[in-house]
C-alpha cells in the first residue's frame, strides 16, 4: 500500500525547518529530470518505505539536498525512481552537511550532500551556476521545481491535509525576489504558478528550459499556496562547501 496522505503534525517533523516545499500546482516529471532524486524513510512503517526529501545527483557519487533533511554522518539511501514503491532500487550514502548549519536566517548553510557508496551510472548530473551569476536575474524569469513532495493540499474538518504519492513532479514558478542568499518564487495557481511543499526540500529550482540548480527549495509558505524561498548555489558561501566534493564552474 502507498502512502497517500499525511496529517500536516506529522509533515512538520519530518521536516525540521521552516515549513518547506511538495511540487503543487505541477505534473508528473516521468523522464524529465532523471537526475532529481529522494531521500528514502529509514524506517519500515504500515505503508512501506517513503520519500522525506528531494535532491539532486550533481556528479556521479554526490547528491545534493539540504541540511534540514538528515543528520551529519548518518547513513542514507537515494532512490531516482520517477514513481518510488517500497522496495525499488536505491543507493546508499552518507549525509554530509555544511558544518556551518545552522546558521543566521540570513544565511543559514542550509546545504548538504550525499556521498554516495557507489557511483550512479546512466544518469547525467545536473549543472550549478557560475559564481555570483543570478544576482541580476530579470524580474520575468522561470524557474523549474522539481521533488516528490506533496501535490496537492486540501483543508477541510480537521485542518489541512497534505497528499503524497512519491511520483517525482514538475511545477514552473516566477520569480519573485532576489536577496543576497535567497530567491523568492511564486507558486501561485491564480497567477499560474506552481512550485514546492513539504518533501520538496533540497530539490533542486532549475533556471527553466536549462539543466542549471539555481537554489535548493528550503521553506515556504505554511499551506504552499504562494510562495516558496530557495537557497542560492552562486553564493560564495554555498560555492565553498560544494567546492569540497565537486569541481565548480
């Protein structure tokens, strides 16, 4: 049996941070993105394994995602899986944070990465940005979400409830804002957005129609109806902890 939905308490100790971003407002990747992956659940509940959180395979042994979403040292699996039942393929790791996490709200060093045991084979890794290059993005500008966090959030008796089912799932954003160490993106449906929610966090924001990470999803408004705040990867600050497991542009 897959897991279909989850009271929002539960969502919200899953995910440590701010409240962070599903892909809502999107459609299912199937093949898109192949290199955006999931953090599998440890444990073995009722409902099989799951996915807790996003990311993407940024070289053959690392995947990036966020600090958030693991403890320093601790072992891991990923899967790639477009459509994750319990009980498919994943690869193991070891999660790695910035030592720097967490940090300020300002910057908090909200990165982490997988080093994988082995090295993913038939799946191209994505791009980052070159240093400093999103500081003068224009106001129009795309952005591509991508994770397998909740896709839809619905409110009736007893509150909001946010639907899963593990599929990997694509939503176009507009950006917002432009801070020193974040970008702000719409995921407004009234104005045709779509963008992250919970589970999303450490997916990758692709600058739309490129294979280049613009930021990591990290929180977002609570019922992830408007907008999400992603973590910069040009920043001399995230360049410094990504530069110890792969070679920048």
């Amino acid at each position: 049996m897959r897991r279909l939905a989850l009271a929002g308490v539960l969502v919200l100790a899953l995910v440590t941070a701010a409240p962070a971003a599903a892909i809502t407002g999107g459609v299912p990747d199937g093949n898109g993105h192949p290199n955006v992956g999931g953090l599998v659940s440890p444990t073995q509940y009722a409902d099989g394994t799951w996915l807790y959180c996003s990311g993407t395979l940024i070289a053959p042994t690392v995947f990036l995602t966020a600090a958030h979403c693991g403890e320093d040292g601790e072992a891991v699996a990923v899967t790639f899986d477009t459509d994750y039942e319990a009980g498919d393929r994943t690869y193991s790791g070891t999660f790695e944070a910035d030592p720097l996490y967490p940090g300020p709200t300002s910057d908090p060093h909200d990165l982490a990465v997988v080093v994988l045991d082995r090295p993913v084979r038939g799946i191209e890794p994505a791009e980052l940005p070159e240093a400093g290059s999103l500081s003068s993005l224009p106001g129009d500008q795309q952005l591509t979400a991508v994770g397998y966090g909740a896709y839809e959030v619905t409110n009736g008796p007893g509150g909001h409830r946010y639907l899963y089912d593990d599929v990997r799932m694509v939503a176009t954003g507009t950006l917002n804002a432009t801070n020193a160490n974040w970008l702000r993106v719409s995921s407004n449906p009234a104005t045709g957005d779509g963008g992250t929610c919970y589970g999303d966090s450490g997916g990758p924001n692709f600058l739309a129609g490129t294979d280049v990470i613009a930021a990591i999803t990290v929180t977002g408004d609570a019922v992830c109806r408007a907008t999400s705040v992603n973590y910069r990867l040009d920043t001399e600050a995230a360049r410094d902890f990504l530069s110890q497991y792969v070679t920048l542009p």
